[in-house]
C-alpha cells in the first residue's frame, strides 16, 4: 500500500481556494509580496508589526498546543485498545492537559499583546490624523462635513480594531492547526489525508461559486447605503425648509424610494449567498463533517485499506480542517470592512499638505498685496484671473460683485485656505508660501459666514487663539460682540459647553466667532458677512463695535449690504474671476458701471 496520498490539490480546487480566499486574506499576502506598494491595511497597521508579528508567533503555539489534546485521543486510543497499556494512556492524559493549560496560557498571551497594540494603534492613528488635519490647507474643511471627518477618526478607527486585534491571530491558527493534522495523518497514514480534507474542499467549491460576484455586489450595496444615509441627512436636515414650502411629501417619497431600492439590492445580494454559505457551512460544520469522515473512514476499514485507530483519527481530526474555513468566511465580512477603512484612512493621511517652508521669513508690517494671482479649486478651471490688488495698513477694502464672481476666493487666499495657481500673495513683502503657518496666522485672523464653534466651553471657543486669556478680557471682547447678555443666559455661563444640549443660533454662533477674532488682536482682519445673521438693531451694534475694532487694522471685508461698505477706503467690483472695477463708493457710483447696477438693484429692494 502507497505511503503517498493521492494529489488532491489539482487546478480547479486550487482556483476555488484562491476565489475563497479573494475576500480579503491575499491582499496580506500580496502585500507581503510587493513592498515598494504595500496594500492599505498594511500602510495602517505598519507602525504596531512587530507587536502583531509577536502576537501571531504566540498565536501559532497556542494552535500547536489547542490540536495536542485531540491527538491525544486518538493515542490513548490506540494504548487503550491496541496495546492495552493503561499506564501509557494516563501519560497521554497528562501530557493533553498540560497542552490545555499551555494553550490558555498562550491565547490569553496572544490576546493581550494583540489588544496592547490595537490600543497604541488606535491612539497612534488617531494622532497621526490630528496631525495631518493640522497641515492640510484650511480649504480642505470647507470641501469636508464633520461627519466625513468623524467617520474617519471613530467609524474607520475603530474597524481596523478587528484586523489588529483578531485577523491576523485567527489567520494564523486557520494555518497551523490544518497544519499539524495533516502532519499526523501523513504520519499515522496518508491515506487518511484525502479523506479528512474532503468535507473542506467540497465546502470551499460550494463557497467559491458566489465569490466571483461578490465584489460587485458588495460595491452596489455600499453605493444604495451611501444613498439612503444621504437621502435620510438630506430630508431630517431640510425638512423645515420643505414643511415651509409643501414638499414634505415628495421629500418623504424620495427618501422612501431610497430606502426601497436598497432593500431590494440587499436582498438580491444576500438571498443567493445566504443559500449558498448556508449549503457550505452545513457541509464543514463539526457534525457534518465528523459523519462524513466516520462514513468514509467505515468504508475504508471495511475494504481493511485502514485500521480501528485510522477511523478515530479520522473523525477527530477531520474537523481541523473545515473549522479554519468557517472562521476565515466569519473574518471575511470585518476584513472587507477593513480595508475599506484603510482605503479611506490612507485618502486621509496622504492629503497634501500646505506647504511649509524650511526657513521660514517674518513679515515686515502689514500691507497685503496680491500680484497676478490666478485660483482654481480644480487645477483646470480659474475662479480668480489675473488679480492685483494692494491692502495698506489701516485701511478698509471691501469685495462685492455678483455671487460666483470670486469674492470669498480671493479673501480667502490671504489666511491661505488654498495657495494661488499662478502669481503671489504676499503680507510684508514676504509671500504667505514662506511664512510659518504659526506666524501668519498670529497676523491675521478672520470671521467667515459658515460658523465652526468647537464643542467646549464657551469661554474657551472665544479665546481659542489665546487660552490663557484673563476672564475679564474674554467677557470684554463678547460684551463688544453682543453676546455677552445672551452667555450668561446660558446654565452655565461661559463655563457652559457647547454641544451638551446646548446649541446657540446662527447669528449667536457668528458673534462668537466675532469675539473671538477681537480677542486674537490680529492686525489684519478678514470678514465675509460676518453679520448675516444678526437682525437689525444687533447689525448696526456690530458695526459701531467693529468699526472701533477695525479701526487701527489692514480688512478686508466682503459684504452683500452695500450700505455697510459705503465708508470703504477702496471697493473692488469682481465679475466672473476678475476686478472690472475699483475706487470708493462715489467714484465708483459716478462711473455709472457695474456696482452702480448693484446699488440700484438694492435701493429698488429696499423700496419694494
């Protein structure tokens, strides 16, 4: 009799272990095999290796020790009932006893260096993100919701936490533990082998038949859950604005319509794969696949090709083989989310970053001047063309002009929320490119209509640019912004926290964004609206209040109330990305041009 089992690793059973696996453990390897490349989650998880490295060796002992007691049943097996040495079969249950004080020892080992570096992990990322959010260009937040940003800090931290802290451990227990029964079962008889593996290559055939489509059908799910979270933000987020107009209804449809497409898709997606890993999960459960063997095992013994002992053997060890494929079909679904989280993680980190210079340059005063400065938010299309303009200290210069000619582009290259394409902005005769972030933004500060308050304290979002600032001097600067009355209205005064259950109104918010600027002391302001919200009396507050501010520093200001720029050192008129006019209110008003129209059109509204 051949000592040799028959070749039961032909092409087809290899291309459906290789589609089995597609779900997501060959881009390990594959990332194994390409290192100048190295595949998301490998990019992610690089920093804690070694720690995982130790935790998959401490791992592969624990399934070395885990496939001693069931070898052991089969030897006290055979010194029982072959060779009737009692003795023997106590030593045999000793030595399994110890392997499971061993394999206790080793998993709990094995778990706490894996959970150990998922937690430095997870700091670790989340640093890494805090970092790079602290250098990418302000624009970048403007493009970004702080739910895309919450995903990627909680959402996709947290989903790497199954890779770091169970994958790699289970991958490597679904290796070894098939390992060590097949090195027995060669051993004791390698007719055994085809046997044993059997139940796990039918189960990995009737698995591989779904595979080739599950990519697909997981992108079209991911897609209509995509849709049905934004159809759902959309309608909770407008739905004053759609009760206010009568479109309730078909806000509802739609969002209805949404939430049924993805239904079905989801049904369509897992109907097939519920039958089908349903079929393999019966074929390689325990008791399948233990009564499989002990029929192929009774036949074998039948035709006296094997002994009693081969068909314990069998029975025992044949569910170490379709076991680890359970458990890696188990992982497949958190690998898949894995990677997907890599995928965005890595987006994240790899945003480019402003440009910051080595040697960095200090600004000499502040006069602002932009010299043939071009913009465009996709490299291919200019908001801005050819855009000179000069700010001298101490004065006011304030943009109007249609909505979309250019306004807030051009305000905000000067706290560098994005650098021009072409030409240079400069403050102090030093281009901002060259000036340390740090530095310009203790020259400049700004107040923007879409409002971001931090969720803390409301003192603290007011002297966010300075922390140590006296109380005094933070009720001072929310007195001039007229917002103090409202503060200590609030339960907890400035010590109230924002975000609590506490929320305050757009034209609150923006009042504290206005102190907040006050506080930084800055000595050149950029402000876009930064009283859209308030109503009238509060408006012409604000104005006193910021005139007094402003008074001694370079703004730049822009404004759709005309009336508010009337007293403007300079007024630039934008059309379509460029300056088509400039002057002050009266001259420009003589020349009878574009912001002549603006004028009219705002007196025929007000009269209206």
């Amino acid at each position: 009799m051949s000592r040799h089992a028959p070749d039961s690793t032909h092409s087809p059973v290899k291309a459906a272990l290789v589609r089995f696996l597609s779900g997501g453990i060959l881009e390990y390897a594959v990332a194994r095999k390409s290192p100048k490349t190295p595949s998301p989650v490998a990019r992610i998880v690089g920093p804690v290796k070694r720690a995982l490295v130790l935790a998959c060796i401490v791992q592969g002992f624990a399934a070395i020790a885990g496939i001693v007691p069931f070898l052991s049943v089969i030897e006290i097996g055979r010194a029982l009932l072959t060779e009737g040495d009692t003795a023997r079969a106590i030593t045999i249950a000793w030595v399994a006893a110890a392997a499971l004080a061993a394999r206790f020892v080793l998993l709990l080992s094995a778990s706490v260096v894996s959970h150990k570096a998922d937690a430095d992990f997870q700091l670790s990322l989340r640093r890494q993100i805090a970092d790079a959010m602290t250098r990418v260009p302000l624009n970048w937040f403007s493009t970004h919701s702080a739910g895309d940003l919450k995903k990627n800090m909680q959402d996709d931290v947290k989903a790497m936490h199954v890779i770091v802290g169970h994958v790699y451990t289970a991958m490597v227990s679904a290796v070894i533990t098939p390992v060590c029964a097949l090195i027995y079962l060669i051993y004791l008889n390698p007719w055994l082998v085809p046997a044993a593996i059997a139940p796990a290559l039918l189960g990995v055939a009737v698995f591989a038949t779904q595979m080739s489509e599950a990519k697909d059908a997981a992108d079209a799910y991911h897609e209509k859950i995509a849709k049905v979270n934004a159809s759902a933000l959309a309608y909770v987020q407008g739905i004053s604005v759609i009760k206010v107009f009568g479109g309730s209804d078909r806000a509802f449809d739609r969002f209805v319509q949404s939430g049924h497409d993805f239904v079905q898709e989801f049904w369509l997606w897992i109907k097939d794969k519920l039958r089908v890993a349903a079929t393999a999960e019966i074929i390689m459960s325990p008791l399948t696949s233990i009564v499989i063997a002990a029929a192929v095992g009774l036949a074998m013994f039948s035709g006296g090709w094997i002994g009693a002992i081969d068909v314990l053997a069998l029975c025992v060890l044949t569910p170490a083989f379709t076991h680890p494929f359970l458990v890696l079909n188990f992982m497949s679904h958190f690998m898949q989310q894995g990677q997907h989280a890599a995928t965005r993680l890595v987006e994240l980190l790899e945003t480019p970053k402003l440009e910051v210079p080595d040697t960095p340059r200090t600004p000499d005063g502040s006069r602002v001047v932009y010299a043939g400065v071009s913009a465009s938010y996709d490299g291919q299309r200019d908001v801005l063309s050819g855009i000179n303009l000069s700010l001298a200290p101490r004065t006011v210069t304030a943009l109007v002009g249609p909505s979309g000619s250019g306004k807030t582009t051009l305000a905000r290259l000067l706290p560098r929320f994005f650098d021009p394409r072409a030409g240079e902005v400069t403050l102090g005769g030093v281009p901002l490119t060259q000036i340390d972030p740090d530095v310009l933004y203790s020259h400049v500060s700004f107040v923007f209509q879409d409002v971001r308050l931090l969720r803390a304290r409301v003192a603290d979002n007011i002297a966010l640019a300075a922390p140590d600032t006296p109380r005094a001097d933070v009720e001072r600067v929310a007195k001039a912004a007229h917002i103090h009355d409202r503060i200590m209205a609030l339960p907890d005064g400035y010590d109230t926290m924002l975000g609590d259950g506490t929320n305050l109104s757009g034209g609150e918010a923006q009042r504290i964004t206005i102190a907040r600027a006050m506080l930084s002391d800055a000595p050149i302001v950029v402000l876009d609206e930064a009283m859209a919200f308030a109503d009238a009396e509060t408006s012409a507050a604000l104005r006193a209040a910021l005139a007094t501010w402003t008074g001694t520093r370079t703004v730049l200001m822009i404004a759709h109330d005309l009336t508010s720029i009337v007293g403007a050192d300079q007024i630039c008129v934008l059309k379509a990305g460029r300056i088509v006019e400039r002057g002050t209110h009266k001259s420009l008003l003589a020349e009878d041009g574009l912001y002549a129209e603006l004028w009219g059109a705002m007196e025929r509204r007000e009269v209206a």
